[in-house]
C-alpha cells in the first residue's frame, strides 16, 4: 500500500510503528483462533517482521498473482507451525482469460496457485 506511510508507518515515541501497535494490542484481546490479520504479499519483505510479532495468528494473504506478490516469498517469510496462511489470488485467476476460455483458464490458473501451495508446504513445513 503506496500510502501507508500516511499513518501505518508513523512511528510513537519508542520508535514502534503503528501497525506494529495494532497488531500488538489486537493480538491481546482474543486467541490466534479468533484473530486472523490481512498482510499483503506484495511485501514480503515486511511478512518475517510481521510474523516475529503475532507468531501465532492466521494472516490473509492477499496480492499473490495480478498484483505482484510471490507466493514462494510469503510462504518462506510468513508460514507458521501450522502453516499460517490463507492465500488469495483473486484478479490473477478471474481476469486470467477474457474470452470464451475464461472457466477452463481460471480453472487452470486456480490449479496452478493450488498446486505451487501444495509444494511450498512440503517444501517448508513437511510435518504439517
């Protein structure tokens, strides 16, 4: 988010950002089973951080596909124990083919996002 500078970045006087608060005092009101934080991907870099601060939460993952974001790079920087994340590509898959081949391309496209998520949790996380 181009603008999240305007406030998720402003920093308190200890230094903390703002979203780094939010989801330090959010993440005390309720268990990770009833919390789930949306953490785009097209900043993977930022996910680790993220991750280091609720280890524990589920993190909508949205961003993957049309809008740039890698899903190699989230899982590496954003699968837990219990893997973590729930994905979603959206754009990616439905303005994967405007023509008459759109089902059988978003079908295609799905499987694929499907299918790489399925090596990157054997890759990653073997046990789960």
């Amino acid at each position: 988010n181009p603008g999240s500078a305007d406030f998720q970045l402003m920093e308190d006087s200890d230094g903390k950002a703002l979203y780094e608060n939010v989801l330090l005092k959010s993440a005390t009101w309720v268990t990770p089973d009833q919390l789930m934080f949306v953490v785009g991907a097209t900043r993977a870099d930022k996910i680790a951080h993220i991750r280091s601060l609720v280890p524990d939460h589920f993190f909508l993952v949205p961003g993957v596909g049309a809008q740039g974001g890698d899903l190699e790079a989230v899982s590496r920087e954003g699968f837990n124990a219990q893997c973590g994340l729930l994905v979603n590509s959206s754009r990616g898959i439905i303005f994967a083919d405007q023509g008459k081949e759109f089902a059988s391309t978003a079908a295609r496209k799905a499987g694929e996002l499907r299918d790489q998520m399925s090596r990157l949790l054997d890759e990653f996380l073997p046990d789960v």
